[in-house]
C-alpha cells in the first residue's frame, strides 16, 4: 500500500534545508581561526579508534537537536563545541562541574597574565 500525499509529508527540522531558495552561497574559503583549528582536532581526538569517546554521528544528533535561536545564532565551531561537552558528559568523560572548573581555572590563569 502506498502512503498518501499527507502520510510523506514529514516536518521539516531546521537543519533541513534541502530544495530550499536561500540564494546565493558564499564560497570563498577563509582562514581558519585558531579556535576553529583547535575544535576540529579536539573532535577528531575524540571520534578516533584510539579514544572512542563519541561518534560522529552523535555530534550530528546533538547539534540537530538545538533549538532553532541556537542553531540559527551560533556559529559553527560553537555549535561543534556545544556538542562536544554534551556528548562527554552523555558518555560519562567528563562531568559539568569538572568542565566548569576547568574553564574557571583557564580564566583564571589568563587574567592572572593579563590576557583577555
């Protein structure tokens, strides 16, 4: 039995943009950031055979699952790194607090030798 018209109508999730008009693509490659280099190999650590912490797969899962203010106003890379730190904590690496911590004490650090 073939489905109705309305039974392959399925929502549209906001990263769905396939057939959409959304004009013209910019398709001029910038440098990379440091930051943008330093997520991309923090993420190929982790999905590696040798640590295994997460999939990529889950990387996509989580960052589908964004709102759509988050998925529409982080940047790449942030919404990358957003992923990361929910995936390890899903996984059991890392807690928050430890997260939290870490960061703090980076902060910390960096004001102590007057970085911003």
């Amino acid at each position: 039995m073939n489905p109705s018209p309305a039974d392959t109508t399925l929502a549209r999730r906001l990263h769905d943009l396939g057939g959409l008009e959304l004009g013209a693509i910019d398709r001029h490659e910038h440098p990379r950031t440091l930051f943008e280099m330093r997520v991309d190999a923090m993420l190929m650590l982790l999905t590696s055979p040798a640590c295994g912490a997460f999939k990529v797969d889950a990387m996509r899962r989580a960052i589908e699952n964004y709102s759509k203010l988050e998925y529409e106003t982080l940047p790449y890379y942030e919404r990358w790194l957003k992923a990361v730190r929910q995936l390890l904590v899903e996984q059991g690496v890392l807690s928050d607090a430890q997260i939290d911590e870490r960061i703090e004490l980076i902060r910390r650090q960096r004001a102590a030798n007057g970085e911003a």
